[in-house]
C-alpha cells in the first residue's frame, strides 16, 4: 500500500542514488528487508517521487564549477538540488563526469549569476557598486602590490605588461596601475574576476569599475578601443560578455564599433519558456530548458526583449537565426515566449526587428521544440499572434510537451486552453475551423481544462464540435470536469449528453476511468446516485490491459485530481477507489448499491478506522482471506493502530498469515497480542513482523521481559542479534540492562552475524559504559554487516537496524566520531581493527587533544600501508581538500605512494593543481610524486594540463622546471592537451607561454594546434583563435585535419 511505499522510500533512495545501485539490484536488496515488489512498479514509484540517478548537464556543470570554486577558496559547500541536498559522494559522482576545461571554460560563472536579468537593468546601480568602485581607486599602494602578487603570481614577460602599460599611459596612480593589472588580467584571460583573493566582482560592479575608469581617464579608454593586438581583443572580447550579461547599451555599441564579433558566445543561461495554461491542478508546463550556459547574444536580448540592444547587434552582423545548440530556440523563439502580458509593447516591437531582418517563422521542425506561433499564443498578445500569421506561419503544427508523454499541442489547443477567444476566432478565421483529435487529449478534455470551460465549451459547441462523444481511449470530458470538481460544468455536459443525438459520455472504456469512477474519487454521493439514474453502473470495471493503458490511466487520475495515491494502477472499481480514498459514506453506499467485491476492499477500509464499515462489508460477503498489496486485513487493522478492530477481525476467523504476533508486540498492544497467541499455530507465532523484526525482537524492544523468557523458553526459538540491537536500543533510554544480559546468557559464542556490530555501534554512539563493557566481556564482534551510521539512529522507531541504508559504520568508527579516547581504547583493546573509513576519518580530527590521541591509536593499530592503495587515493584527496599540510606529510611518512590514484583516477599532485596550492605539490613533488602522470581515462588530466586548464602560470613554470611534458596525450574521453584546454578555457597568456616553450604544433602536434583554434572559437576566444592562427603559416595539411576536425570539436 501506499505507506508500505513510503515507509521504504528513504531505503530505496539511499540504495538507487546514493549507492548507485542498478534497480535490480535495488529490488533484490529490499527483497532482503521483506519489502517484495515487482521492477514495474519501482520504475512507476521512481518517476512519482521524483527520483532521478543522473543530473542533467547543465545541473553537473553548475555543481562541478561552484564546488570546485569554492573548495579552491577553502570553503565546504552544501550542493541543494530543487530544495533537496545532495550527499558529497553523488556531488563527487557529478564532477568525475564533466570535463576538467568544460568546468573551467568560463571564468566568470559566478558572478555571471547575479546579473541583472531584464530590460533597463543596466540603469540598476546597488550601494555594493559604489563601495566597489571607491575602493578601487581608494586602497594604499602597498595593499594594491600585494593583492596584484596575490591575484597575479606573475604575468607572461613582454606584451601583456607593455599592453597594461599602454593603456595607463602613465595616467593613474601607482596603486591603481597594480589594480587595473590585476583586472585587465583577468579579463585577458578569462579568469574569476575578483579585487582580492576571494572577493568576487558581479559583472554589475566591473561595468562600474570600468565605466569610472573611463571618466576619470578618457584616454584610458580611447586606447583600449582601437588597438588589435590579442591581450586588447581578449580583454574587450570578456568586457563585451560582460557588458551583454548587464545589457549595457551604450558599452555593446562601443565595444562592437572596436570590432567585437556581434556572434561570440557569451556565459549566460537563457530563462525558461513556459506554457502557463492550466491543465488540471498543474497552472504550467516547462516548455523548453537550455542545454548549456552559452547562448549567441541575440539569443540573450531577445529574451530580455531590449529592443535597443536587438538592433545594435544586427546592425553590427549578428546572425538573427543563429543558435548553439541544436535544440536551443532562436531569438525570435525567444522574445515570443518570454512574453508575459497581453499588451508587451516590447516583444512585439522586438519581434518585428527581427522579422524585418530575416528571421524565420516556421523554423522549428522538431515536434519538442515549439513554434514562434505557438508560443505567441500561450502568451495571449493577440497583436502579437496577427503579426507572426501575417507571415505565414503554421497554425497547425504540433508541439509535444517534455513534462508529459502523450499531450501535443497545436495553436489552437493552446488558445482553447487560454480561453481566449479573439485568437481562436482570428486561427479559425484565417485557416478554417481548426479541431484536431488525437488519441489522449481532445478539445473537449482541453475546454474542461481552460481558463473558462464553460465558455470553450458552447464555443466548441458553436464550431459543431459534439463535445458528448468522446472516441475509444480519448479522454471523457465528464470525467475530467468530475477529477476537477466542477460539478456545474458536469451538469452542463450530462444535459448536453441528454439531448439529441444522445452522446456517449456515460458509456465505458474499459480502459480509461469514467465518470463514475471519477465521481467516486472526490466522494460525491449526489453525483453518483445521479450518474446512476442516468445510466451508469456501480460495477464500472477499469480492465487489466497493454502497459500504456495502464501509463495513461495514472497520468489521468494523478494529474486531475486533487487527491494522491500510489496504487492507481492497481485500484479498478469505484469501490476501490473511494475506499483508498478515504470516502466512508460514499463507501457504504456503493456497498448498499451492489458494488462487487473485486479483493482488497476489507484490507483498505480498515485504514479507515471504520468498524460499521468493516462490518458492513463482512456481511456483503468479504473474504476471510482478503488481501491487498500482500498485506490480509489483519495485518492492516494492526499496522493502523484499531486494535478493537483487529481483535473483531480475530473473532470472526480472519486469517493470520504470521507476523501479527510480532507487529502488536511492536505496538504495545498486549492484550491484543494475547488473543493472537490463541488463535494461531505455534510456529504461524514466531514468524517476522511486516518490517522483518521476530517477536523476540519486538519484546525486547518494547521492554516485555516474561515475553522475552517465554519466547526463549520454546525449543523453536533462539537467540537473535536482532534482538540484542532490540535490547540494547531500548538499555540506553531506561539504563536497565535485564534484557540484554538474559539475552547474551542464551548467545551461543560460534554465532557471529550482522547485528551485533550494531549493538556494539548504539553503545558506542550513546556513550553507555557499561552497556560496553558488558558487550565486550561477552566477546560480541562485528559481522559481516557493519554499524549503521550514528545519525540514522537519531529519532528512529521501531527497528531501523534493517532498513537498508546506504551508510554503514563500524562501532570504532563511532567511537572516534563521538571523541572519547576512553571508550575508543577500551574497543581497541579487545582486539578490533580499525576499517578504512575509520582511518579516513582520523584525517578531519585535531591535532591536540583526543582528537590527536584518537588517530595516533588508530595508527598504531592498523598502520596506514595496511589498507591497501585504494585506500591511499582517499587518505591523499582527503588531505588536499582540508589544505592539510601536516596530514599529507604524515601520510607520505606512513610510506603511502604519493602516485596513488583517488575514486576519480586522478594522482594526489594533480588535484593539488587543480586546487591551486604551491604548498601541497610541493611537498608531493618533493616526495617523489610524478608529475607526467598519465591521466584519468574518462575527463581527466595530466598536472601540466590542468594547469593550463586553470591559468596557472606559476604553477605551469614549476612543473616545466620539474621536468614536465607540455606535450602529453590527452584523456582518451572527454580529454584536453595543455594546448586545447588553454585555449578552449580562454587562458590567451597560458597559451602564449605554451607556444613559447616548445608546445608542437606541427606534424604529430598539428592535429591538438587545430583542435585549440577549433575549441577556441567554439567557446567564443577569438582573440585567442586569431593569434593562433597568426602564429605560424596556414597549410594544406592544416586544412585537411580542420575538415575532420571540426565536426568532432563542435560536439565535444
């Protein structure tokens, strides 16, 4: 039943995301924990609940670059996921999956998401601006020195130092040189932009910072404009990108007059398209996602609709249809479904420069994709809508939905959905009456479902639609209008279905929910005895058919009816369905209408608590033996806590199947727990509860003594580790420990299985001396199955000890968690050994105190080369993220290999690299650690490359000097060269510095030097594409690898 499904949904959670478990193995594991259903109806469960393996691409990208920034600025980050949080082991998942350059290719993601978002937000100035700007040109020089060495470790010798120095021109002031270095740098390079370490710049402030600079030194700006060469044009290109996130006019058109190209991708994610047409309780459907976070800037101001800005890009060359991605919408797409009120002056006004300059109508093909028609009609501009039909559009066109799998729409359907009848008057004027049918959702169902249903409806009527006769597997608009609760458009349609020719609303498809059935599920009783007066039948059966009958079926019930159950697909009769719905008096009667009994009527009304109802259906023949979901009636009345109702149940002869004995010992339902003893079978009596828990279990942890001596004193039953966690739970609360010594008298020594460790573990975790020392004395040793994590103990009821959670930990481990010394050593001492990820967690504890005492026993104990090289990958990542110094020469002492690989297949001295930390690689490199490493397979990355990825220029020059290649073969998936990925990630003095030492670009170095101009351009560096390019001669041979290339590097 529904709350078996609840009860077991963190369980399969934990097992399906968190332990990345296939769903067959997911089904086998809680198969083990008595939960038994069928992979269907887990796929079916996964997609009600939300639940998802894999992110989406622009969700990876989005976590793997905010983490990565913030661990590179010491900081631990909480990743939430639509208000959910994701554990760190799938946060690590997301970022082992994306591409180092993909991460890193745009420096400005961060503060590119504070941007203003639409029209005259550039003329938006915020205090912080001003604070910015005024400390800019406020800070002493010996500040701005040290922020420049900080920000900048060194630039590369030559053009970028005379370029800086050009463009001050000796103008500013020392300290203002060493700032606007530091900025002009960044932007250079694509870099985060920031004033100091850690002190990020929104794009809002560096337009001020630039603006202001431009006012007091005119000249400044007058030299940056005009000059080509690369450190200018890539500076003026990320200004350009930053100019168009704040949608500055006035600094576009200059800085396109200076010769930008008006078709650069820029790092902005564009909104969101919506429908916002109500379908049932749903008010909108997501239309349309980006895939990524660059879009062309057209894209960008078409979606704000600044009409001012659209026309400076094209008068500048932008392409009007040109678009990134393949199913990305083009700007005239774009400023259609952006549009959120009637009378948008500026979307129409936006739309019309647009089509003035080429752009096309019907562009989109693809039925996932919709049309500028259609999105002009969800937004009601019906100016808007006469202006695109002028043009020709296709009116009949459909458009498929993402969030559903059968609703596809034409302009019509839609404009019926709005209810807006001046745009359905002016589609059926233009092209004749436009009333497509399709299988699931017919304009019928879509009037019930608009703004105005009763007015769709005569208007449809008007048309010669005859709403009343729904064709085989279409939707039934009575039924939808009664999911809908709008009794008065029922009557509406019944009186419709009256009249000449009678219509068929109240004939059945067996295959689709009817109107009484729907009548049922809001629990009206008027309606129903109404529905039957006019034909319908109590015995309305929903048959068992093809898996998409029974998809369409739950999507109906679940997306129009206010109310919610997990057994849709299961539920078939009105019976049934009001039953699980909880409508007693609508229940009772359809009983006293002859409603048959299909099975599992009995077992749903006991959740109801209702004993005249359980009553009334004993008489209207129930069975003995009835069953729903595998659970008898019984076994229902227990679990909902009507213990007199259970005990009627007894009384008459209702089978018990086993477990009840269990689960009212559980509930503290003594008596009841009695009459059950006496009315089953001696070995029906120790068979385990709903949960898996036995009876001895359940007696323990209820705390029933003499039950606990009894069950013992049978010959059938014995001692149980389930138990021992049962009585030891409930010790630790009443400090009476009767329970777990009876038990450990009966504890046979050769028995050792996976429970005992977690009595141990709620010891430990409860700091209960002497519930310890008596488990200790007692030998009691961990099996195979380790101690369940110590916050999943926290609040639980009932033995959590068999769920299946995904987190295990050994009772050492608690120990060392909890920072008690004492116990630790008292645990130690009896001879366990500490697991890996107790040793691990020896890593985040202090240096001085317990803390200090705790990782020196476990060391002690088990010496760190002991867990194998695996486990040395952990301990080293482990270090570089806590920028713990003293653990990683602790662990390099330990004689651990600074070359082992961490879960990702990168060696410790490159994530060192990626983190930025001279300090950790150099004690690595000091150790020995070896700086060609070859790189992961999927998306990983030599140390030379990943600082070429990252721009570190310091750190480039220490590997060099240590002997590194520059040249090293890149990933065989999702890999960069230290060439590629400077150049894809826009880092132009990395590249510089590259070519300069010896990067080959010719015979086996020509295929990665036209796969760096490629993932330049495609990034949008073009400044870095033409130096490129300018750096030596263009040949045949280069433009024959530029032709296989070029498709590869567009998609990769």
């Amino acid at each position: 039943m529904a709350e078996e499904w609840e009860h077991f949904k963190e369980p399969i959670r934990q097992l399906w995301i968190e332990e990345n478990l296939p769903l067959n193995d997911v089904v086998a594991r809680m198969e083990t924990y008595g939960f038994k259903r069928r992979k269907p109806q887990y796929e079916r469960k996964l997609k009600v609940w939300g639940f998802r393996k894999n992110l989406t691409e622009v969700e990876r990208h989005d976590i793997a670059r905010t983490t990565a920034k913030r661990r590179r600025d010491g900081k631990e980050s909480e990743v939430l996921l639509n208000g959910t949080q994701l554990s760190s082991k799938r946060v690590k998942r997301a970022m082992a999956r994306m591409p180092l350059s993909s991460i890193y290719s745009q420096g400005s993601v961060l503060t590119s998401l504070n941007a203003p978002q639409l029209e005259h937000a550039s003329s938006q100035a915020t205090n912080s601006e001003g604070t910015t700007v005024s400390s800019f040109h406020s800070r002493s020089k010996s500040t701005a020195l040290s922020m420049l060495k900080k920000v900048v470790p060194e630039t590369y010798d030559g053009e970028h130092d005379s370029t800086a120095s050009m463009l001050l021109s000796n103008s500013v002031s020392e300290a203002e040189s060493a700032r606007l270095k530091v900025l002009l740098y960044q932007l250079s390079n694509n870099m985060q932009l920031a004033l100091e370490l850690r002190e990020e710049l929104t794009d809002a402030q560096v337009i001020a910072i630039v603006k202001g600079m431009a006012q007091r030194h005119p000249e400044w700006m007058r030299s940056l404009l005009p000059s080509e060469q690369p450190t200018v044009a890539a500076i003026k290109e990320n200004l350009f990108a930053v100019a168009m996130r704040c949608l500055d006019v006035e600094l576009v058109d200059q800085l396109l007059v200076a010769g930008v190209n008006p078709n650069m991708p820029i790092l902005q994610r564009l909104p969101e398209v919506k429908l916002s047409v109500p379908r049932g309780r749903r008010k909108e459907h997501i239309c349309w996602v980006p895939d990524s976070y660059l879009c062309t800037p057209l894209q960008w101001a078409a979606s704000a609709r600044e009409v001012g800005l659209v026309k400076v890009l094209i008068r500048a060359g932008a392409k009007v249809d040109l678009i990134l991605q393949k199913r990305d919408l083009s700007p005239l797409e774009l400023a259609c479904g952006t549009a959120t009120t009637i009378t948008d002056s500026w979307v129409l006004e936006t739309v019309k420069e647009l089509v003035a300059n080429g752009a096309a109508i019907n562009r989109a093909t693809d039925p996932s994709r919709p049309t500028a028609l259609l999105l002009a009609v969800a937004s009601g501009n019906a100016d808007l809508v006469e202006f695109i039909m002028e043009r020709s559009a296709d009116v009949n066109r459909q458009y498929r939905l993402p969030d559903t799998k059968y609703l596809k729409l034409n302009p019509f359907q839609v404009a019926l959905l709005k209810a807006d009848i001046r745009i359905l008057d002016m589609l059926t004027r233009s092209h004749g009456t436009v009333v497509p049918r399709s299988r699931r959702f017919n304009s019928p169902v879509l009037a019930v479902c608009s703004q105005n249903p009763k007015k769709m409806i005569l208007y449809l009527k008007r048309l010669g639609v005859n709403v009343a006769m729904p064709c085989r597997r279409e939707e039934n608009p009575l039924t939808t209008a009664l999911l809908l609760e709008d009794f008065d458009l029922a009557h509406q349609l019944l009186d419709l279905n009256a009249s000449s020719p009678p219509g068929r609303l109240l004939r059945s498809d067996h295959t689709r929910p009817t109107p009484i059935q729907a009548a049922a599920c809001v629990g009206d009783i008027s309606m129903i005895d109404l529905l039957l007066r006019q034909g319908a039948s109590v015995n309305d059966i929903i048959s068992y058919s093809e898996s998409s009958d029974v998809e369409s079926r739950v999507e109906i019930f679940s997306t129009y009816s206010a109310c919610h159950s997990s057994n849709w697909a299961a539920l078939r009769s009105p019976l049934q369905i009001t039953l699980e719905m909880g409508h007693v008096a609508a229940a009772m009667h359809l009983i006293d209408q002859g409603s048959a009994l299909l099975g599992g009527e009995l077992v749903m009304a006991t959740g109801l608590h209702g004993v005249d109802l359980v009553e009334r259906l004993i008489r209207h023949g129930a069975r003995y033996d009835d069953a729903w979901c595998g659970e008898t009636a019984v076994q229902a009345a227990i679990r909902w806590g009507s213990r007199e109702l259970a005990a009627t149940l007894i009384r008459a002869g209702f089978i018990i199947t086993g477990g009840e004995y269990a689960q009212a010992l559980m509930n503290g339902y003594q008596e009841l727990a009695d009459m059950i003893a006496t009315h089953t079978y001696s070995k029906t009596l120790i068979k385990p509860g709903l949960q898996g828990q036995t009876p001895l279990e359940a007696a323990c942890l209820t705390g029933k003594a003499e039950i606990v001596d009894n069950l013992l004193s049978r010959e059938d039953v014995r001692y149980e580790s389930g138990a021992l966690c049962a009585a030891s739970w409930n010790a630790v609360s009443t400090r009476q420990y009767g329970l777990v010594e009876t038990l450990l008298r009966h504890r046979e020594p050769s028995v050792i299985d996976e429970f005992e460790a977690t009595a141990l573990g709620i010891a430990v975790r409860y700091r209960d001396v002497y519930l310890i020392s008596l488990l200790l004395i007692n030998d009691v040793q961990p099996g195979p199955a380790l101690a369940l994590d110590s916050a999943a103990m926290d609040g639980s009821k009932g033995c959590w000890w068999r769920k299946a959670l995904a987190v295990r930990k050994s009772p050492l481990h608690i120990a060392a968690e909890t920072g008690d010394y004492l116990i630790l050593k008292s645990i130690l001492a009896r001879g366990f050994e500490p697991d890996e990820q107790c040793f691990l967690h020896t890593l985040s504890l202090s240096t001085t105190g317990d803390g200090a005492e705790i990782a020196r026993s476990i060391w002690r104990a088990k010496p760190p080369l002991e867990y194998g090289p695996a486990c040395a990958g952990k301990a080293f990542e482990t270090a570089i993220e806590a920028r713990s110094i003293d653990n990683i020469r602790k662990l390099i002492a330990a004689g651990l290999d600074v070359d082992s690989r961490i879960p990702k297949g990168w060696t410790p001295l490159q994530l060192s690299v990626q983190y930025g930390c001279m300090e950790t690689i150099q004690v690595l490199t000091d150790a020995g650690a070896a700086v060609n490493a070859p790189p992961a397979h999927h998306a990983g990355a030599t140390a030379t490359q990943v600082a070429a990825i990252m721009g570190y220029m310091g750190i480039m020059r220490l590997l060099r000097e240590l002997g590194a290649d520059i040249n090293a073969p890149a990933a065989k998936v999702s890999g960069r060269t230290t060439l590629e990925g400077a150049a894809e990630c826009g880092r132009l003095d990395m590249v510089r510095l590259l070519l300069n030492k010896g990067a080959t670009i010719e015979g086996d170095g020509r295929k990665q030097f036209i796969r760096a101009i490629l993932f330049a351009e495609n990034g949008g560096h073009y400044a870095v594409a033409k130096m490129l390019r300018g750096y030596r001669e263009w040949t045949d041979e280069d433009t024959a690898v530029l032709e296989v290339e070029g498709p590869l590097c567009s998609v990769a």
